[in-house]
C-alpha cells in the first residue's frame, strides 16, 4: 500500500509522519504487542478480530504488515486503515494533541496512590482496554456491569485503565502495564441485602467468577478484598451473614488465611474446588476458554 499524496498541515508534514514510531503510535490507540524479539514487534491485529498475534511490525525499517490479510504499509497507511480516513485525515489525526500522552508504564517501577489524580471516569469504550479484557477471557458485556474506563494523570502524564471502585471512592485501577489505585483504598463491598457473602481477592476475580458460574452471585452480597491487608476490616461484617464463602487465591497468603477464616468463624465455606488447580479465578477462565476453542476446532 504506497501513499503518494503530499498534505501539509501544520507542524506535521507526511514525510515527517512516516518516521513516527508503529509500536509507540499503536500504543497510544490502545494496541500493545503480544511478543517483541530484537528486530520485531508482534500485535493482534487492530484491523480485525483475532486470537493469535499475526500483525508484524519492523522495528528496524519501522513498517507494518497485517499477516491475516495480506497487506502492510507506513504509520500514514496505518491510520488510513484502522481510522478508515482520507490521508490529510491521518495527518490531523497524528498532528491531535489529545495522542501526546504516552501509555508505556513500566511494570516494576512502585507507584504511589497519592500522586495518582482521577479527572474522568466513564463507561469501558477504550479499545485498548477491550483487548485487554479479551486477553484476561472478560467479555464487556461482564466487565461493564462491575468496571469503568478511568482516566488519571501519574506524575504529569495521562493514562486509562480499568477501575472498580471500592468503599471509600477510591480506585483499584489494572491495565496491560499497570496495577495501582488511587486514594483512599480500602475493600469494596457490593450489597444486595442478601444473607449470603461472597469473598474474593481482586478485582479480577470477581469479573472471572461471573464469567464461570455467574449464578454464585444470585441472592449474593460481595466483598473484594483488592488487598488481603483489609481482611481484618472485613470480618466483622461475616456476622451478618448466614454463609460466608471464601474463594482466596490457591497460593500461601490465599491458603494461611483461608485457614484461618475456616477456624475462626463457623458460617465461612471453602469455595477454592471451583478452580482446583489453578492459582486463582482467573487462571482457570483463561484456561477453561482454550480448552473450549480446542474442541469446537474439531
């Protein structure tokens, strides 16, 4: 696919745009590679559904190639295609402000809630939080009716990620990069005045359960913990409760307290055979939909 127009807008001429870095531009549209070797970047294509990654992106020649359909090009051609625009389009498109913030995060690095600012929380629309979700085998149709899409600034650069909010108003905000809140955190509690609770761990459980057996959550009060620190905030409400069930990650914090709930407090049950095997909910979802895709191929 070659670009012959010549277009200038103002500050961004297309021989400048066609030296804009692919991966940095996908990222900040939301796409994040499923892999990257030395001299390549490989992404689930943002021009079509997919399951396996098949879009290549040259990082040494900074050009793109869509495996799955067979046609590849520079960063304008890129932008004509997912934004389905014109040329001078996708110059004023690159040339928008609102694409200056920078997405990368890096994982390890500690963030502290203080400095994180929440300015806008909306519905989950995002298409880079969508492909996140599907990553994790959340469909939106779950992950609306417990998430938002939240914008924050961290230290003078903007983000999204998605967000449950807990008691106090704060956020526990997950991306592909990033897991962090905002202030105050603490557990989130989802009351039906129901004489049952339901303990999980994160946010991800939660969703993950709903996916699996979502008629655990019928008739059902819900308590994530989004830190096994708030447990001890949590059990004095169990005596409101007739059940208590406990489904704690299968790790050694998950085991030890989980032990310990079952001595201490006789209307708690032990949930964890649901996902026997796995380290959490989520593992299991993840695990359960391969096997899925699996046997509808044969």
């Amino acid at each position: 696919m070659l670009m012959k127009e010549k277009r200038n807008i103002p500050g961004l001429t297309c021989e400048r745009a066609r030296s804009i870095c692919i991966v940095k531009t996908l990222a900040k549209l939301g796409h994040f590679p499923s892999r990257i070797a030395e001299k390549e970047a490989w992404f689930l294509s943002p021009l079509r559904s997919e399951t396996q990654a098949s879009f290549k992106v040259s990082l040494k020649l900074n050009r793109w190639y869509d495996h799955g359909i067979g046609t590849g090009g520079n960063v304008l051609d890129l932008i004509v295609a997912i934004q389905k625009c014109s040329v001078k389009q996708a110059l004023e498109f690159l040339n928008n402000k609102q694409l200056s913030f920078s997405f990368q995060q890096p994982i390890l690095k500690k963030r502290t809630a203080s400095k994180i600012l929440v300015f806008e929380v909306k519905p989950i629309q995002h298409p880079g939080l969508i492909q996140y979700l599907g990553s994790r085998k959340i469909s939106i149709y779950i992950a609306v009716q417990y998430c938002k899409e939240v914008w924050y600034r961290l230290n003078g650069k903007e983000y999204f990620a998605l967000g449950l909010q807990n008691n106090e108003g704060g956020w526990e905000l997950r991306n592909r990069y990033f897991k962090g809140s905002s202030s105050p955190k603490t557990y989130t509690y989802l009351k039906t005045h129901s004489d049952r609770l339901i303990l999980l761990e994160g946010m991800f459980d939660l969703l993950s359960l709903a996916e699996l057996f979502p008629g655990e959550f019928i008739n059902s009060d819900i308590v994530v913990l989004n830190s096994l620190a708030f447990l001890q905030k949590v059990t004095p409400h169990f005596k409101s409760y007739t059940k208590v069930d406990l489904y704690l990650d299968n790790d050694l914090p998950g085991n030890k307290n989980r032990k310990k709930l079952l001595q201490d407090y006789k209307n708690t049950k032990d949930r964890n055979e649901l996902f026997q095997g796995y380290k959490d909910l989520n593992e299991k979802l993840i695990s359960t939909k391969i096997v899925m895709k699996e046997l509808n191929k044969k």
